[in-house]
C-alpha cells in the first residue's frame, strides 16, 4: 500500500514538473507577443480616454493608472504583484512553481505519512508566494529609500532649466536600481508616444510605493493648476526623510518583540529536532501521531502571523 502511494506520488510530481517546464517555455516564447497586444490595447485606451474628465482632489488609490482601476481578477492581482517585484513573468509561472512546491512536498510527506503530506501540501504551495511578496517588499523598501534624493535631483534639473521628462532621464541614468529602471520605463513610454499624464500613472501603479503615488499625483496637480514645483519636490523629499527616520525608530522599538516572536517560533522547532536526535522513543509517541503535528505547526502559524500583526502596523 505504501508503495503505491509513492508510485502515485512521484507520478503527480513528474507531471507537475513538466507542467512548470512548459509554462516557462510558453512565458518566454510568447512574452513579446502579450507585450505588443497589450501595448496595442493601451493605446486604443489612451485614444479614448483624451475627453475624460478627472477630478485631481479624488482619494490617492483613485489617482492611479487606468489599468489598476479595471483590474479585477485574480490574474491582474497576480500580474500587479509581479511587477512591483521586478520580475519578468507572467501569473502563469507563479501559479506552476506553486503547484511544483506543493507536488515535491507532498511526495515527501506521502513517503512518510498521509496526514504529513497534507501538512506539508499547503507549505508547497504558498512558498513561491512567500519569496515574491518578501522581493516585493525589500524593493518597495530600497525604492523609497532611493526617493528624497532623486526628488533633490529632479528639483535641481529644473532649477538648471531642464524639464521634467529630461529630469526623469537623468535619474534613470546616474542612480541606481530600482529606481533607474522605474524611471527609465517612464521617460521610455513618452518617448514612445504615451502621455506624459498616463506614464506617471502607470508608474505610481507599477511601484506600489505610496510616496511615488504621492510625487505622481503632485506632478499632475501642478501640471494642470501651476505652481511651485521645485519648492513641490523639495518638500515631498523632506517628507520622506521624516517618514523613513520615523520607521527607523519603530523598528528600533518593536526589535524586541520581533526578537522574541523568532524565539518563540524557532525554539519549539529546535526543541522538537533535539529530541527527535537524542531520544526517539520518546519523540515517536508525537510521530505516530500525524494529526498532532498538523495541529502543532497550525497553532506556530497563527502565533507567528499574530505577533507579526502586533510589531508591525502603518506609521
């Protein structure tokens, strides 16, 4: 019986491995494909919205791009993730290494236990998630840090007589990523013939970084009412220092209990593998029983997620 689990098993992963195979073949193949429709199909939305009427005092969320406002299925969601990740792949490929994940954890939960490969299906399959959001987050952390001086940058371009699009040029060439390429991506698509309105916006969406929405819809206000703009930028940067000292100082102030929540999570777990080491027999009453450890890492789950939601919040 349990080598017929494994049989089925091993077929479930090979079959889910070639699945991740030919979605990134197909991704790779077909990227430039979905790239020129998708441009295709922006420029028809440009075209019809040149007589639609935007009120610039909406709340921020609604001051994004076009795209971000009809976005409604799980895919876009997916998409939206992606991008302000900084990667190059489609929903498709995410949802396959997931898949993957869950297959090769569940094989080696079958060759164990049933109940352990039911466990350990779930962990598979959010893992790639997991690395994504993580990217996401350390880029949206390293782009605002990067924001105060490309503002003083783009404000003394303009002090020196440049424009805004020749502005966004340079910091695209003298910094470097992530915000080189979210700003060279910007000043490509005027370029390219997009509007100068519609490539902020894409940018403010593309980031996922609230102080870049915030530059964003600022530059709109004053392209369409006037006024200060260098005074604008060097205000907004002196915002964001403030902001970027202000979380330094909640996280110097939440380590401790950071420090205590990894404790708490790691300690059961080394406890656990010292004993399943030094004393088997003693560990295997807990072994014998699957549906305790399910409940065990259920319970180290729910702490960890509800410590993480004390030390962490908005500022």
């Amino acid at each position: 019986m349990q080598a017929n689990w494994i049989a089925l098993a091993t077929f479930v992963t090979a079959t889910l491995l070639t699945l991740v195979v030919a979605s990134l073949v197909y991704d790779w193949l077909f990227r430039y494909r979905n790239a020129i429709r998708e441009r295709l199909a922006e420029l028809a939305g440009d075209a019809g919205d040149g007589d639609r009427s935007v009120s610039l005092f909406k709340d921020l969320k609604q001051l994004q791009t076009a795209e971000l406002l009809r976005r409604r299925s799980w895919k876009d969601w997916l998409q939206g993730l992606i991008d302000q990740s900084g990667l190059q792949f489609g929903p498709g490929v995410l949802l396959a290494w997931s898949v993957a994940g869950a297959g090769v954890l569940a094989t080696l939960g079958f060759i164990r236990s049933p109940w352990l490969a039911l466990l350990l299906t779930p962990i598979g399959a959010s893992l790639p998630m997991a690395a994504l959001l993580a990217r996401r987050h350390h880029r949206q952390r390293e782009l605002c840090r990067q924001l105060p001086e490309a503002f003083e940058m783009i404000s003394r371009a303009i002090k020196a007589g440049q424009t805004v699009p020749a502005a966004l040029q340079i910091i695209a060439d003298d910094f470097e990523k992530p915000i080189a390429t979210e700003f060279a991506l910007c000043y490509e698509q005027q370029n390219l013939g997009m509007s100068r309105e519609s490539a902020l916006r894409r940018l403010a969406a593309r980031s996922g970084v609230m102080e870049l929405q915030i530059f964003v819809v600022a530059l709109l206000v004053q392209a369409r009412s006037g006024g200060d703009l260098i005074e604008l930028l060097d205000n907004l940067a002196l915002m964001i220092r403030k902001r970027l000292k202000l979380g330094d100082r909640v996280r110097a102030l939440t380590g401790e209990g950071r420090m205590q929540a990894m404790v708490l999570i790691v300690l059961p777990i080394a406890a656990f593998l010292g004993i399943v080491s030094m004393a088997p027999d003693y560990a295997s009453c807990l072994l014998e029983r699957p549906w305790l450890l399910c409940a065990t890492a259920i319970a180290q789950v729910a702490g960890a997620l509800w410590i993480r939601q004390i030390v962490n919040f908005d500022y």
